[in-house]
C-alpha cells in the first residue's frame, strides 16, 4: 500500500489539485455571481430576503408624508354635501328620522317646500318609492307640516303637531 | 483488488481532500454571512 502511493504519488497530487479547483469553481466563483446579482437587485424586488425587504418598508416615509399620494377629492365629492347643506332637515317633520330622510334625499326631496308643494298624484307617486315607510306621507300629513316649516311658522306648527 | 481499482479509490479519496480544502477557503466564509 504504502509502496503503491510512493510509487503514484503525483496521481494523488493531481487528484487533489483537481479537488481545489473544482471547489474554488463552485464556491468562489459561483459567490462572486451571487454578490454582483445581490448588489444589482433592489431590496424591494419579489425574492428579495424578507429581512431586507421589510427593513425597506418599514424605513420607507408613511404615504401621508408624500402629498402626491393623497388624492385630492373631486368636485363631485364636495358637491353633494353643499346640495344637503342647502336643504331643510327632513327629520324637523314628524315621523321623518334620519333613514327616512336619506331616502328622500335619494328620490331628490330636499327642502320642506317641495313637500309643501306635493299634489295628491306627487304624493302617490313618492309614496310607492318609500318601500317599508309606505303611507307614512298621508299619516303624518307631511305636505302640512312641511308647510308650517317653509313658511317659518313654528307657532302654528307646534300648536297642530305638538313641540318642534 | 486489482492494483488499478486501489489507485482509483486513492484517487477520489485525494478529489475528496481537495474539495474539503477548497471548501475550507471559499466555501465557509459564504455560509457565516
């Protein structure tokens, strides 16, 4: 045995120095790709480390910081506060609550002198459009409430309907 | 054993000791980080 490596021994050398090599191709070479890939990607690309990926988000300013990101509201947005703005509170009216008037402000029913206003065929047809609160109109006599209220009479409203 | 197959085990035994030394150089520091 030990005659066969004394007499071989260079074969042995090689094979070892072909060892190193292969192993140097693996790992150093193959390291050296890895560090210029890590270096050209950014940290908040897919597959990123997830360490580094959430450092990046976390170290990232918050959205409200940068006003180009907060969305400026439309003039659609404003305009429909201003049209409620300028009409009466419905839920004044007896029998009238806060549901009952966000769906009269959906059928376009915003002021108490549109309701004052309502003839018997007006009143029929809005009261088809009130779902569970059908009838409501003719029971609470609405158009006369709503009367007293556009004209600004609360005495005469607080003495045919009770306190306002 | 044939004389051939000794040298051939001896070899990749050698193959074996070079990978472990290359390992040793390049390939440990890879996996400390």
């Amino acid at each position: 045995m030990t005659e066969l490596v004394e007499q071989n021994w260079w074969l042995f050398v090689v094979a070892l120095l072909i060892g190193i090599i292969v192993a140097w191709w693996i790992f150093a070479i193959n390291d050296k790709t890895r560090v210029e890939t890590k270096l050209a990607r950014d940290v908040l690309d897919e597959g990123a480390a997830p360490a580094e990926r959430n450092k990046a988000l976390i170290d990232a300013p918050p959205a409200a910081a940068r006003p180009d990101l907060i969305p400026t509201p439309t003039p659609e947005a404003v305009a429909v506060p201003a049209r409620s703005m300028e009409g009466d509170d419905l839920t004044r009216l007896k029998g009238v609550g806060p549901k009952l008037s966000s769906l009269l402000h959906t059928l376009g029913v915003f002021t108490f002198a549109q309701i004052a206003s309502w003839s018997d065929e007006d009143i029929d047809r809005i009261d088809t459009q009130l779902g569970s609160f059908s009838g409501r109109i003719r029971r609470d006599n609405w158009p006369e409430q709503a009367r007293f209220l556009a004209d600004g009479d609360k005495q005469g409203f607080e003495d045919r309907f009770g306190k306002l | 054993m044939p004389i051939w197959m000794e040298l051939l085990v001896l070899a990749l035994f050698a193959y074996g000791v070079g990978m472990a030394l290359g390992w040793l150089v390049w390939g440990r520091s890879d996996n400390e980080q």
